[in-house]
C-alpha cells in the first residue's frame, strides 16, 4: 500500500441487520448510500450501496474503484453466523482429562448471553447448545505443567487413531487447545504437523486447523477454548463471503488492501484477520468515531448511540478516551477471555415489532425481535403484518410515506394502520393513535433507561454527557430517549445515518498482541521492586516481532508503527485486575520500573477508590498486551460560513404531526436538512427531513445548526410554551 500510487477515493463501509451503510470521500467531495441488507449474499448489499455512492458523484462503479486508494469494512457477519448456527462441523482436541471443560462452563453459563427478562424464567433457561457437541470432543494423552516444562509427552500413535475417528465423523475442521500451551505450544503444533502429514493439502480430506496458543495465548483453558473454538466455527462463512466481495472489487478494478474493522478499536488487512475480531466491529467503530467527534468539538464526556433498522447501541467516552473494555465479553452465548471496547446493545430500532405480552397482563413491550428489511415493517407493503416502530413513526406524522430514504420506497399508511389496529389497539382497547404513541413512548423509554443506567451505574451522572445521535432512526428518536436518560444537549451529524461506516475513516491501522505471563512487580512484604527486567522484555519484544511480521506484510515500513504497552496488574491478595497503560515499552532501569508502579497505583485508584491500594500484598503482573498503530490521515469535516439564524430558506411546508407534549396532532413545520445554513436555528415542535434519516424536534427543543453543518439540538424549556399550545390544533383523527 505505502509504495503505490495514491489515489482519490476512500469507501468505508458498515452492514448492518437491516441496512447497509456507505461512506465514500472523492476529492473534495463526501457522499453517503445506504442499501437493503441482502442476508442471503452480503456481496449483493456491498456492492449495491457503492453503486450507489457512485451514482451520487455522477461516476460508474468502475471509475470509482479504479481511483479508490483503500476500503474498510464492519460487518455483522459473525453475528449472524452464531444466531443461525450455520458453521461447519468442527472437533475439539484437548488434554486427556480435560474433554468437558467447555461443558461444564462457569457457574454463570446457564444465563450468558441472554436478557434479564430471560434469565427470571429459570424453568426454561438451559445451558447454551454446544458448537461442537460432546461426541467430537477427544482428549490426546499428554501434559505440560505450568512452567511449560512437558511431564508426559505426546503419546502420537493414541492421537492418530482419535484422528481417524475425528474424520470419519465427517468433521470439517480441528480446534485444539491444551493445558498450558500458552507458555509451550510443542504438543499443539505437533498435533497440527501429524493431521497435515495424514491428511496432506493434495488430499481431499484436508482441512484447517486452530490451535489456541496461536488465536490467543493467554490462561484459562475454558475462555482460551471458547475463542479458538468460535475463530474456527465463523473462519470458513466470513472467508467465503469476503472472498466473493473480493472477488467481484477485483473485476470492478479494485487493486488495493480490503481493512477489517476490529472490535478492539483497531483495524487490519482482511486476510490477516481472526474470524472472531469481526464481531461487533461496527459498533465500536462508532464509538471511536464518537471519542474523534467530541475532542473536535471540545466535548469531554460523550454518550454514543446508533438506533438503525434492528437494534439501538451505545457506548461512552469519558474524559475524551474510549476507557471502557469488556475483559470477559459474552459472544452470543459464551464468555471469552477476548477485551474488545464496550458496547451496549438492545434489541430497540426501527424494525422492532410491538407485541403484546400476554403473561404480563396485555403489557405493551417492543423488541426485541425485529420485522428486518425483508418483509420489514407493515408499511413497506412487502408481506409484513407485525406493526413496528417505524409503523407507529408514520402514523404519527413525523415521517413522510413518500420521501422515506429519498422517495425511494413509498411506505404504505394503510398497512401500517391495520397492522397497529389489530395487533395492538383493538386487544388493548385504544385508538389507532394513542396505541402508536405509546409504542414510541415505550421505545424511547427502553433506550433512555438503558443511557442511564450504562452512565449511572459506572459512577457518572448523565447531564454531564453531550448525546451523539446516530443510525438512520437516531435523529427521529433521540430526544425522547435523551431527554429521557436525563441528557439535554444532542448532535446530529451530516453523516448520523451512516456514522459506524463514517467512523472507520476516523480510524487507523491497529493491532494488538497478547500474552500471558506472571511477573512479581512488587515483592509482597519486602516491597522489592522486580530486577529480572528480562522475564518482562522477552514478551513484548516477542509481540513485537509478531506485530511487525504482520504490519510488514500489509505493506507499511516498521519506521511507520507506534506501539504501545499495556499491562494488566493487580495487588498480590486481591480479584480486581486493572488494565494499566505503562509508561514505557520495555523496563530497562529501576526508574522503569517505578514509573509502572506509579501509574497503576493512580490507575488503580481511579477505578476502585485509593482506599484499596495495598502495596504490602505486591503488586503482580498477568498480562502483557502490545498495540501496533499505523497513524492513518483523518477525514477532516469542512467548516461553513455562518448565514444568520432565519431558516426559511428550507422550508418545506406543513404536515400533521402528533406531539405527546400537547396531546395532539398540529400542523407542523417541516425543514429540508440539506438546505439549513450555518447559523440557522429550528424551534420545535418542528421536523427536518433528509433523504436518510428524519429529525423530530417536539415543543421546548431547538436545533441549531454549526459551523461543520451538524445540528445541535437543545432543551430549552421543559414547560411548553403557551404560544405553542394555542397556535395550529388540529383533533386527533
């Protein structure tokens, strides 16, 4: 990549469960597309939505890729794989002894992976169903200790006739995860020359092997299994399917690097990628174009939310950095030791259907199943019959059925009304009307409480957060759920439909590397400090090499790489462990070695109160983790010259709208979002229209819009005004 041509063009793109998302910058000029997700051929939704892209820059797609220097993708792949359980059949070898562990779990199995709502019906609730079932679990006899010193060597000819019967089971691929291959991997890589040698690339019988010391060499076989094993279930699908969108970039010209985005905030060469960083890539990238936002806006604390087609996500930024790591994440159903950057994620978008819950007295919920785009809600008049929420957004007048996305779908008003008669109205006893109303009260009080409690209950108070509203449906409800979390300052971006996808140009190049090992920072009761500067070096200049193998192979120099370190610690006698950013790469002095200490002590002290430093117990090392960084150039957003505050000039007309806060419907002034100037200010109630996404302004809100032509929407007054009430009533109908 470094020693070609630059050329013009970059393409960021997200797939989503219903739509897919395109961002797209051609010299000076950016463009947004989305697209249906086409589950059945993710390539077809791809390749549409820069079609599309395209046309808006008057070019063919081939003239695009052609001058297209680098395109970065997140996808949902894996995430749809595990809920479809539509991976190979794989076998899992281990250590003699050891065939269960994935089984029998931690204590919390049985409810990982599953709502609280789920989890307080516990006659139905069971362990999750194995990706690889107990029959095609063998144990190899064999053991290696915990200083990796081999106290019974591979017995070969045991293994080689667990082998056969592995293969005559019909199993597609191999997982292998022994004890303490992370600190001596000779027996699994063995195990993986002896099925190459009986089962050679020229063989039919061929197939890949995963071994856990090289997918994740860190301890806690039950974690470390669980990784390998869900690398290898989602490999072969998500292969496949960037092979065919490969295939079909190379036809259209396109001669470049294919990025993955990483859940762990970074993003690398698709084909020096692990199957399992994939997932949920999309919305952390938002949550690192989010942290980019808000230092250019000056805003410390951010609340990130996207509400598209199937669910509502969220992540924070506090302080300007994206802090928040789940060490121990819950990937569909099974805990892994994998740190990926925090999100949240409710089953809360446009798609959700509205049910009534039987069980709970006619209780009114929604979500979390989702109408999807395919027959996708009532309205858009292809075979859907479940009212949703973008059902209820219609009937209350805040979107026009004839300009959604564009006036490229014509929604269908009729449809969406018999879907919420029958289905939620007439059981419940109310009007069309009120039942729709109560469906966007109940949506925007599910996402609302879940920003409050993701801020509360981490320490913060959510009036101190500034609230980005993104995803194609974010703009249409983010002051009900704002206002609701306790938020009144908002932005909605030029970009907000396609902000995940946006926010993969805000990223760089990052890997990151990690390894396992117990080093005695501090000595407990003596309080020595560590002198075997070695024990640390050895790991990190053995990262590094790893890092640097695999940077040069996506065609960067090693000059161009900034690492950096981190080090998860903790005090000798204590179960909090802390991720703490080192202050140097290597520890080569005392003074090293003290800079350490003092930043996990402060580190320490941030997140768990300086009352539990207690440096009389030690201080332990059981992690070391190294970030690889190529610095990427940013997209940076064009600034616009102010045009005073009158926003007539987007002015559309009127359009009946329900407002909760009067209780009825009002002729409603309606605003062409690409025509509001910098400077221009909207008073609600008011809505401004975009051909990707709708902007409801309810009484007491006003939005301004800056200088990089985003939209600042603040609370004005709680009380609606009386100007307000009296003017344009128009009766419920």
């Amino acid at each position: 990549m470094s020693i070609q041509q630059k050329k013009q063009a970059t393409i960021d793109i997200d797939i989503g469960g219903t739509f897919t998302d395109c961002f797209i910058r051609y010299k000076d000029k950016s463009v947004i597309a989305k697209s249906p997700t086409t589950d059945y051929d993710l390539s077809v939704c791809f390749m549409k939505s820069i079609e599309k892209g395209a046309a808006e820059l008057g070019l063919t797609t081939e003239e695009l890729l052609t001058d297209t220097e680098v395109i970065r993708y997140s996808t949902t792949v894996a995430m749809n794989k595990l809920i479809q359980r539509k991976g190979p059949k794989l076998a899992l070898i281990t250590s003699e002894g050891f065939e269960d562990v994935t089984f029998i779990g931690k204590g919390s199995q049985w409810q990982d992976g599953i709502s609280s709502q789920e989890a307080r019906n516990v006659a139905k609730v069971d362990k999750p169903q194995p990706l690889i079932p107990r029959e095609l679990v063998v144990g190899v006899k064999e053991r290696i200790d915990s200083n990796g010193n081999v106290v019974r060597p591979l017995n070969e000819e045991d293994f080689r006739n667990k082998l056969q019967y592995l293969v005559d089971q019909g199993v597609m691929g191999f997982v292998v995860c022994l004890l303490w291959s992370f600190k001596n991997p000779v027996h699994e890589q063995r195990i993986k020359q002896i099925i190459k040698e009986d089962y050679p690339e020229f063989f039919l019988g061929n197939m890949p092997v995963f071994l856990s010391h090289a997918v994740l060499p860190k301890r806690f076989e039950y974690s470390r299994a669980n990784v390998t094993i869900l690398n290898a279930y989602l490999h072969q699908t998500i292969a496949e399917e960037l092979a065919g969108i490969g295939d079909e970039l190379r036809d259209l010209g396109y001669d470049r690097s294919l990025l993955m985005v990483y859940n762990t905030g970074g993003m690398g060469e698709v084909y020096r990628t692990a199957a399992v960083n994939t997932y949920n890539g999309g919305p952390v990238s938002g949550v690192i174009g989010s942290s980019y936002i808000g230092k250019l806006y000056g805003y410390d604390n951010v609340v990130f939310s996207d509400m598209g087609g199937t669910s509502f996500d969220l992540g924070l930024v506090v302080d300007g950095s994206t802090r928040f790591y789940q060490f121990h994440p819950v990937i569909d159903r099974w805990r892994v030791d994998l740190p990926i950057i925090e999100t949240k994620s409710i089953g809360a978008g446009g798609g959700s259907i509205a049910w009534i819950n039987t069980l709970l007295g006619n209780r009114l919920e929604v979500g979390p199943q989702s109408a999807g785009s395919f027959p996708g809600p009532a309205a858009f008049d292809q075979g859907g019959t479940e009212p949703t929420v973008t059902d209820a957004d219609l009937i209350l007048g805040y979107i026009d059925p004839d300009y959604y996305h564009g006036g490229e779908l014509t929604l269908n008003l009729e449809k969406a009304r018999k879907a919420i008669h029958d289905k939620i109205a007439r059981p419940l006893g109310i009007d069309v009307v009120e039942a729709a109303a109560l469906i966007k009260k109940i949506v925007d009080g599910n996402m609302g409480n879940i920003i409050h409690k993701e801020t509360a209950l981490k320490g913060y108070d959510p009036k101190d957060f500034v609230l980005f509203a993104m995803g194609g449906a974010g703009a249409t409800h983010c002051c009900g759920y704002g206002f609701h979390a306790g938020i009144s300052n908002i932005v909605v971006m030029q970009q907000s439909p396609v902000f995940c996808a946006f926010s993969s140009s805000l990223m760089d190049i990052k890997h990151i590397y990690e390894e396992s090992k117990h080093i005695i920072l501090l000595k407990p009761g003596t309080k020595e400090f560590l002198a075997d500067y070695d024990s640390f070096n050895e790991v990190v200049y053995r990262l590094k090499d790893k890092a640097l193998r695999d940077i040069r192979g996506e065609g960067f120099k090693e000059e161009q790489v900034v690492f950096e370190l981190e080090a998860d610690m903790k005090f000798g006698g204590q179960l909090n462990v802390k991720r703490t950013k080192s202050p140097v790469l290597t520890l080569e002095s005392r003074e090293d070695v003290q800079a350490l200490w003092d930043q996990f002590t402060k580190e320490y002290s941030n997140a768990y109160s300086p009352l539990g430093v207690y440096p009389e117990g030690g201080v332990e090392i059981e992690n070391i983790v190294l970030h690889a960084i190529v610095v990427q150039p940013k997209y940076e957003l064009p600034e616009a010259v102010p045009q005073g505050t009158d926003p007539s000039a987007a002015w559309k007309g009127k359009r009946e709208a329900y407002w909760e806060e009067l209780k009825e419907y009002r002729n409603t002034d309606i605003y062409q979002m690409e025509k509001l100037s910098c400077g221009n200010v909207v008073s609600g109630p008011a809505i401004i229209e975009s051909s990707n996404t709708t902007v409801v302004l309810p009484p007491g809100a006003a939005y301004t819009v800056d200088k990089y032509l985003n939209g600042l929407i603040t609370k004005t007054d709680a009380a609606v005004p009386d100007a307000i009430r009296s003017a344009d009533r128009i009766s419920i109908v």
